[in-house]
C-alpha cells in the first residue's frame, strides 16, 4: 500500500465556503494511487470541511445562512469573547459540521458525486490562512 500526504493552505476572504476539490484532485493525482482514500483534515477550530452541492451557489448560500441561524452572532450567553463577536459562532458552527472528510478514490480520482464539491467552510468574519492535510492511501 502506498502513502502520500500533502498539506494544503487556503487563502479565506471571509466568512463563506471556498471549493478545494481541485487542489485535493491534484494531490490525488501526484501520489499515483488507483483505488483507495483520501482523508482531508482541516488544522482549526473555527472553520470545517464541508462535502456540498457544487453547481448551485443558492444551496452554498441557504447552508450558510441556517448555521448562522443556529449560532448567531451576539449570543449574551457566550462566555468566549476575546477574539471578537465572531470567534464562538464560528466554534459553534464548526462543531456541527466536519473537521475532516474522507473520500474513496476511484480510477485515480476522487469519487466525489456528480455534484458534489468539497468546500472549506470558513466560519470568522475575516479573511484566514487555513492548513488543511490530505492523507492519501491505496495501491
């Protein structure tokens, strides 16, 4: 069995998910596996990996807007505030979603469905360096 691991920094403008299936394609591809896994690993706490619909942003947006229903913004009951009014949503808001993902691969290729995309979800109001690593594994 063959191993590759590749870490992956992804440039965040803001809160809003950013698709990283090609960057994770390409790694997929460079480590020569056939058929096998690949786990994605997101290094934070206040943001997460999301595997969601890529060919419509309206769903993207309607995801988006649910998780800052479910932890909003200005909560009196939120007791961890230094880093700013965003710093426990985003917290909530990854704890709800995934911090990793794995995916089959298939053919060399991640077997990611017809729409499927994998988004890092970033969850603070402003813009992030995010390390992800992806662990590929397979023959």
């Amino acid at each position: 069995m063959k191993m590759h691991q590749e870490e992956l920094v992804v440039a965040t403008p803001g809160r809003g998910m950013v698709e990283v299936s090609g960057e994770v394609a390409r790694v997929v591809a460079e480590a020569g596996i056939q058929t096998g896994l690949c786990i994605v690993y997101c290094r934070h706490t206040s943001c997460s990996l999301v595997i969601q619909e890529n060919a419509d942003p309206s769903a993207r947006r309607d995801l988006e807007t649910w998780l800052e229903r479910l932890a909003p913004e200005g909560d009196p009951h939120y007791t961890h505030t230094a880093e700013g009014p965003d710093d426990m949503p985003a917290h909530l808001r990854a704890a709800v979603t995934s911090t990793s993902e794995t995916i089959p691969i298939t053919a060399g290729e991640p077997a990611l469905g017809t729409w499927q995309g994998l988004f890092l979800a970033e969850h603070r109001a402003g813009p992030h360096r995010r390390r992800l690593v992806v662990h590929v594994q397979g023959v």
